[in-house]
C-alpha cells in the first residue's frame, strides 16, 4: 500500500495545480481553446511516451483496437469536463471549483451501484450521499457571493465531477484489456478532436500573455500528462474507487495554490461545504473501500 499512498498524494499535489494553471489561463484563453490546446499539446507527448515504452507498430494497432473506448473517454473524461471546468473558472475561484469536484467521489459511488460490482450501500452510505449533496448545496450557495454567475460556474464543476466519475468508472472496465499509456494516448487524441470545432468557434481576441502561456504548457505537462499516466496506473492497480480518494486530498492543495500564489479569499461557506462533502464520501464510499482492503487481506 505504500505505492498506492505515494501515488495518492503525488495525483493529488499535480491535479489540486490544474486550477491554479486554468485560473491564471483563462484570463487570456477562452475556455475550449485552452481545453483544446492542453490536449492536442498532452497528445504529442504522450504519443511519444507510448511509442517508445510500446514501440510505434504496437502503439498504433492498439490505438486501433481500442479507438471506441478511446473516443469515450475523450468525451466523458477529458473534452466535456475540462472544458466545463475551465468555463466555471471564469465566474468562481480555483479554490472553489476544487472543493466543487470534491464531490467526484459521491457520484462514483453512485454509478458504480449499477456498474460495478459493489457491497450494499447501507444506511450510512445513504446518509453520506445526503451529505455530499448538501456541500454541494452549500457551496454553490444559497446567498451566492458572486451571483447568479457564480452558481451556473460551481454547477458546471459539478456536472464535470459526473463526468469525471463516470470516465473512472467506464476506464475501469475497459484498463483491463488495454494498457494505460494506450487509453491515455487515445482519450487524449480524441477529447482534443471533439473540442476541435469549438475552439474554432470561439476566437482567440488578441494574442495571450507570458502568464497565460506557461500556464497552458503547465497544464499539459503535469495535470494532463503526467496526470493521466498516474490515473490509469491507479485505476488498473487499485480501481475506481480507491482511485476517486484522491479528491479528499486534492481540494487541500488547490486551496492552499489558491490562497497563497492568488490570493483568493477562503469563506466560512467554502470550508463547510468541503467538510459536508468530505463527510459524506467518507460515509459513502468508506464502507466499499474498507470491503475491497478486507477481500485483499482475505487473499
């Protein structure tokens, strides 16, 4: 378990930067551009990992194989919600979209009651769905500081936290049968061929500053690149589940990027709305994490 931890809190550290990265982005790159570019740009370099761990016959026949499920995940895990991400970011803090997709978790518990297999969700876990829904509740907020704005750009984190979770779930059932840098390769190719029409929709005014640029090649690098080789590593090693844990971390690194390198304001209501939502997975999600460590001590 100690690669897992380790891993854990490395995913977490780069994927908590994302927001810091697209905040400072998005203030000189339209939402989908920028989406857009981080992973035609995340493409090329893991077309190059691939090709040289797998060879470049290997890496193209198994992008053949696997182009549907590919051609999924680039929508569901990638496309939709980064761009959702990125779009929420112009009307809230980064601090407050990463306490937003805190609620990641919730809905893989959710899905994965139909989709995979799975212990009886129990009346805690009811009760800890009640509460993640109440965070979300309350920090998209009833008295909404930043106004009507405010709450469509925290919806749009949340509706990319489904998103998200189903990716997990669907990644899971397919990473068996395909290596991870493939699938990695593949959602990314595709995520960036699906938002190809809307970054042509929506021009680019004026050309993006010195900031705005690191913060795109940033973006690629780490939370997209070295990002996605970490998540299907994880999801083939220890699964969806415990893989969606790293949401109880990430939000602490966000707000910490938020605060210190921004100098975004923590409000009362963000922070209890992360300790309803953190609450809540851990009822929620805690009971099939601990059922999945007994079956592994059983083994």
């Amino acid at each position: 378990m100690r690669g897992y931890w380790a891993t854990l809190f490395l995913l977490a550290a780069i994927w908590g930067a994302s927001y810091l990265f697209i905040e400072v982005g998005v203030r000189d790159i339209p939402p989908a551009a920028l989406t857009f570019l981080r992973l035609s740009l995340a493409t090329l370099l893991l077309v190059g990992y691939t090709a040289h761990r797998l060879g470049a016959r290997r890496t193209l026949e198994e992008l053949r194989a696997a182009w549907r499920t590919c051609l999924v995940l680039g929508v569901i895990n990638a496309a939709l919600p980064m761009t959702l991400v990125a779009w929420g970011q112009t009307h809230i803090d980064s601090s407050v979209a990463a306490i937003a997709q805190a609620s990641v978790p919730i809905f893989v518990v959710l899905l994965s009651l139909r989709f995979l297999p799975h212990e009886p969700i129990g009346p805690s876990g009811v009760v800890g769905l009640a509460l993640g829904i109440c965070g979300v509740a309350l920090i998209t907020g009833l008295n909404p500081e930043g106004g009507w704005w405010a709450v469509a750009g925290t919806l749009a984190v949340v509706a990319s936290s489904l998103s998200y979770a189903a990716g997990g779930v669907f990644g899971q059932l397919r990473v068996r049968n395909t290596p991870g840098p493939v699938l990695a390769t593949g959602s990314m190719l595709f995520g960036a061929l699906a938002l190809l029409p809307f970054a042509i929709a929506e021009p680019q005014t004026g050309a993006p500053g010195a900031k705005a640029i690191v913060a795109l090649l940033a973006l690629a690098l780490l939370p997209t690149f070295v990002g996605q080789l970490l998540l299907f590593r994880m999801l083939r090693l220890y699964g969806s589940p415990r893989m969606s844990l790293v949401t109880y971390l990430m939000p602490g690194f966000a707000v910490v990027y938020g605060v210190t390198l921004l100098g975004e304001p923590l409000s009362g209501t963000a922070i209890g709305g992360l300790a309803l939502i953190l609450g809540g997975v851990a009822l929620a999600s805690g009971q099939r994490l601990f059922g999945t460590r007994a079956q592994e001590s059983a083994a």
